[in-house]
C-alpha cells in the first residue's frame, strides 16, 4: 500500500473511531489475532467502494487482474489494487470481513455473526447499467434476514455503511446533458434520506454515509475539457451540501448523533492536491463531517 493510502486508511479509522464507535465494543485478543466481541456486526449497502466480492465471478472487472493485486495478491471482487472501506472497518470493529450476501449460503454459519455486505459494484441509489440490485433491492434483502438470522439484540450495536459513490450520476450523463442534472440531484439525495431513514429504522443505531468524492478529478472527466471538469465538481458540491443538510435533519428527529457523513470529498482533494515529489509528504488536514443540531459542519482532525 503507497504512502497516501496509508494516511487515507490512518485517518479512516481515526474519524470512524471518532464519530461512530464510541459506544461500541471492541475486542482485541492477547496474540493480536482478531476476536469477535460477541456483539459488533457491520452491514454493507452500495457501490464498488464497498463491494468485497458479490459480483459475479464471471463479469469482467473486479475479478480480473491488475485489481487485487496489492491486496490479496489476485483479484477478489474488489474494484481496488487492495483493501477498501469495508476491509477498514471490519479491521477497526476487530471482527472478521463481513460475508457478501451472494456468498452466505456457502460459508460456515458463524461467518454471519459480523455482519454482511449486501454492495455491489456499478450500482446506484436507482438503477443502473448492471444488472444487480440498487440500494433499495439491497435494504430489501437485508430486511429478509431480520428475524431468521439477525434479531433485534443482534443490530443494537450495528454499524452501516452506506457507500454512494456517483453511478447514479454518471448513467445519468451517459445519456443526457449537464444542463438538466440539478433535478435528478435532488431525487437522488432525497432517495437516500429515504434509505438511510429505513435502515435506521430496521435497528442498526450507528450509519455512516460517504460525502460524493470530486467526480470531476476521475479519468473519465479529467481528461476532458477543463469546464466541464469544473461544472461536475460544482454539481457535486451542490450534492453534497444536500447530504448534509439531510443528515442535519436525521439526526435531529433522532435526537443523537446516529448519522455520520465521512468526508471523502476533501479526503480526496487532499491527495489530489499533494502530490509531488516525495510522496506521503503531505499536511493531514482532512475534513470529516459530523452534521450536529446547532448547524456547524465540519470537525477536523
């Protein structure tokens, strides 16, 4: 793992140590090797910036080489060189990786006490171009399991992370323009209201939802015309500020701090930014977003 991947995963599990977990047990056993605790469980929804592996082995992608070759040493079903966000909070909880859903019914019964990944790469808060399920079929099969594998005791002192990484946006542009993406926008942050309300409400207590990373800085934008990388980033702050203000009010009808927005946005800018000659030599001022009640947004560490 480079340099700015190590500071990335450092402060990741810094801020997530932070904001979320204060009240969650974790273990560590007398070798270091990892324990579970008895009662911390982390559930996945979303993208490829969470999908360990529930995509299917034939589809090309995730399983085909350079991904994994970092990490853990082939490909894996992860769309990474190595580890991503569900291997960092699986590594800081102090249990083993979740089991993706499309392979539960063949793992050993106790691979479910840490939870489960219901992410899927390529998919959106709507549906996309991949023929797996979007964030709604994804809560849809977690709910399944509530009652017959998961109980109520089982989620008090659950972690979510819910990953919205762009797919909604970029099938969105695949077949129209910039110009009337502001509406689409806002439907989509306002699905995702709706599903972090609802997985709230199936009893998971802590949830964590990403800030959208600049989509204008990736290949398929930043290779192109310098205003239409500058148009995406603004889109994607007007996103983000709607994130924000969702979370803000979540956490008021909650009356605690049960959202959390990781700020991967800045996250990525500050690596964007400092990149030069020695690499890893770089400020660690990155913004992480706790929303609280009286309006300030960001806490930094």
């Amino acid at each position: 793992m480079n340099s700015f991947m190590k500071l990335f995963a450092s402060l990741f599990l810094f801020v997530f140590s932070s904001l979320l977990f204060g009240d969650i047990d974790v273990v560590e056993s007398s070798n270091k090797n990892l324990r579970f605790s008895g009662r911390n469980k982390l559930f996945v929804f979303g993208d490829s910036y969470a999908d360990t592996g529930n995509t299917k082995t034939t589809d090309k992608g995730a399983w085909a080489f350079p991904y994994g070759i970092t990490y853990p040493g082939k490909p894996s079903g992860r769309f990474s060189d190595g580890h991503i966000s569900t291997d960092f909070l699986a590594q800081l909880l102090r249990i083993k990786l979740p089991v993706t859903y499309s392979k539960k019914d063949g793992v050993d019964k106790t691979r479910l006490q840490y939870g489960m990944s219901f992410a899927y790469g390529g998919t959106g808060v709507f549906d996309t171009k991949v023929n797996y399920p979007n964030m709604t079929g994804q809560i849809n099969l977690f709910e399944q399991l509530l009652g017959n594998v998961y109980s109520p005791s089982d989620l008090s002192s659950s972690i979510a992370l819910v990953s919205v990484a762009g797919n909604d946006y970029l099938y969105f542009l695949s077949t129209r323009s910039l110009n009337v993406i502001l509406p689409f926008i806002k439907q989509v942050v306002n699905q995702i209201e709706v599903n972090l309300r609802r997985i709230h409400t199936l009893g998971i207590k802590k949830i964590a939802v990403p800030s959208l990373q600049p989509l204008g800085d990736i290949p398929h934008f930043a290779n192109g015309s310098p205003l239409i990388k500058a148009a995406v980033n603004l889109l994607v702050a007007y996103h983000n500020d709607l994130l924000h203000k969702v979370v803000v009010k979540l956490n008021n009808e909650t009356n605690h701090s049960a959202f959390a927005i990781l700020d991967y946005n800045n996250a990525f800018l500050t690596v964007i930014n400092n990149k030069g000659e020695t690499p890893g030599l770089l400020s660690s001022g990155m913004d992480f977003t706790l929303p609280r009640k009286d309006g300030n947004r960001f806490t930094r560490f």
